[in-house]
C-alpha cells in the first residue's frame, strides 16, 4: 500500500511554531511604539520561524516529487493541489497584515536598525513560506498537466506560429465554448 | 525577427478553457506578443527555478503561463502546457536584505543578541 494514501500532503503536520503570530505581531506591529532592542525571546521566535520555513520547503518538495511521481490520477492530483492553494491562500492572508513597511519607532538609530532587520528576516521567510507552497503546487498542476498530454496522444498537434494564427485559434476556442454554452 | 513555433497541448487548452474569460483573452493576448517577440519586457519570460526546462511567461498579475523550450528538426518549439495561478512574492523579498538573526551566550559576557545586515556592512550587538 503507498505511504500517500490519496496523494494527501503530509508537509503540513511541520508544525508553525505555537508563537508566530505573537512574533509577527510584536516584530511589524509593536516595533512601531518600541523604544528599545529587539529582545532576545523575540529574536530566538524569529529565529524558530526561519526554520520552520527551510523545513516546510523540503517537505514540500520531497512530498510532491513523491506524489507526482506516483499518481496518475488526475482527481486526486486535483484535490492535492487544491489543498496546496488553500494552504498558501490562509497563509498569505495571515501574513498580509504584518508584512507591508512598518517603520520601527526606537529612538535610538541602532535599535531601530536592528527592528528593521529583523522585519526583513521576517518578510524574506514569509515569502519563501508562500513560494514553497506556490510551488509545490505547481509541482502537482504540472504532473496533472503531464497526465492529460498522454491521455490526448494520439490527437492531431496544434502548432501556430505568429499572431494571427493565435488568434485565429483561440477566437475559434471562444466561439466553440460559446456555441455550446 | 522569426515569430515563435507554439504547439498548444491538449493540457493548456483545459487549462485555458477553465479560466475566466477576460483571463482568457489575457493568455490569447500574451500568447500573440510571445509568438512575435513583441512585449519581452512585460511578458518576462524566466527558467523556473527547481524545475526542469520549465519556463513562464506573465499573463496578468496572478497568473502564469508555463512551456517547455525544444527544439525539433524546423529549429525552437515551445510547448505550451500549463496556465494557472501564481502569485509572485519577489516584491516582498525585494523588501527584505539578507539578514542573520542570531543568539549566543557565554558565561563572561552574558546573552549576546547579533543581527547582522547584508553585506556585512552593518552588525549591530547588544550585551545582556
């Protein structure tokens, strides 16, 4: 029996840390009205978030190697990848609030440096958070892709060359997808 | 300058024909300029990074088309496989230096709390 039952994603039991939102909060919101340093707890969250985030993208990607490599089901790679899209689409909401510029208000040049460097700590891994699910996803859409090309083999090949020709097809597209609608 | 072979597969047709329509006329749009060199710049065409020769072109702010470059007897053919969603997060990585965040302790110095900026050009410690 395969160890992905129903090409479900696993990657997701790498747990965010208990504290991320608190760190985020603290790191883009209360910086702002900071007068001092960064604490150490809140560098040691920040430090455990990055982690988090070069974790999730190996097991992402070690994941759905695995699943494309071993489905060929086109539902379930449906499913898997819709699953992905939720994820990244949570997680993108979650993140929006914190990540727009946020200008620390230490007084103090060199603390105010040091909250800014942290924000860009934070905002690189969010983003590499939401491309690892992106492309893990994408991962999947294209083995999906790939499942439908073998199934359609012996269909006639369309290969177009300049403008008009693109338009011509995909106006015939549109107005085939019309016709029947 | 030649305009670009496409072969359209069976799979970027599906794929067209579950967008929206104004996304579809989007890729049409796209697909127009990349066949005929005319739009590069906006279409930015890029290798996708850990993937193998899968490329992209832009359609609209969320959303990619993908292809794979070959090349058969009648020179460069680009097979157009895949269009969907796809956010882009450089902007938010663009925000962000290369910074290290890290935390060491010894009995003489007590907590040291280091955040190091890109470059090198800036590190900034604090003594507990």
């Amino acid at each position: 029996m395969s160890d992905i039952p129903d090409g479900k994603i696993q990657a997701a039991k790498v747990d965010l840390p208990a504290r991320t939102d608190q760190l985020f909060n603290a790191v883009f919101v209360l910086s702002t009205s900071a007068t001092g340093q960064p604490g150490a707890p809140v560098v040691a969250e920040a430090n455990a978030y990055g982690a988090y985030v070069r974790q999730l993208a190996l097991r992402l990607e070690a994941e759905t190697r695995k699943l494309a490599a071993r489905l060929s089901d086109e539902e379930k790679l449906v499913a898997a990848a819709q699953e992905l899209m939720q994820m990244e689409s949570q997680r993108r909401m979650a993140l929006q609030p914190y990540v727009a510029a946020a200008r620390p208000a230490a007084a103090k040049a060199q603390a105010a440096a040091n909250w800014r460097a942290l924000q860009n700590y934070l905002r690189d891994h969010a983003a590499r958070e939401l491309e690892a699910l992106r492309d893990a996803r994408l991962r999947l859409e294209l083995r999906r892709a790939e499942v439908i090309n073998q199934r359609s083999a012996p269909q006639v090949r369309i290969v177009l060359q300049g403008g008009a020709q693109i338009r011509l097809h995909f106006g015939k597209r549109a107005g085939d997808a019309s016709q029947k609608a | 300058m030649q305009a670009r072979r496409l072969e359209i597969l069976p799979s970027f047709q599906a794929a067209v024909e579950a967008l929206a329509p104004d996304v579809r006329a989007r890729v049409a749009e796209a697909l127009v300029h990349f066949t005929e060199r005319s739009a590069d710049n906006s279409l930015r065409p890029e290798l996708k990074n850990g993937f193998e020769n899968v490329w992209s072109i832009r359609i609209s702010k969320g959303y990619r088309a993908f292809y794979k470059k070959l090349r058969d007897s009648e020179g460069a053919i680009y097979l157009m496989f895949h269009v969907g969603h796809h956010d882009d997060y450089r902007a938010l990585k663009k925000l962000a230096s290369r910074v290290t965040v890290s935390i060491s302790t010894s009995s003489k110095a007590g907590m040291q709390v280091s955040v190091q900026t890109g470059g090198g050009r800036g590190r900034q410690e604090r003594k507990r």
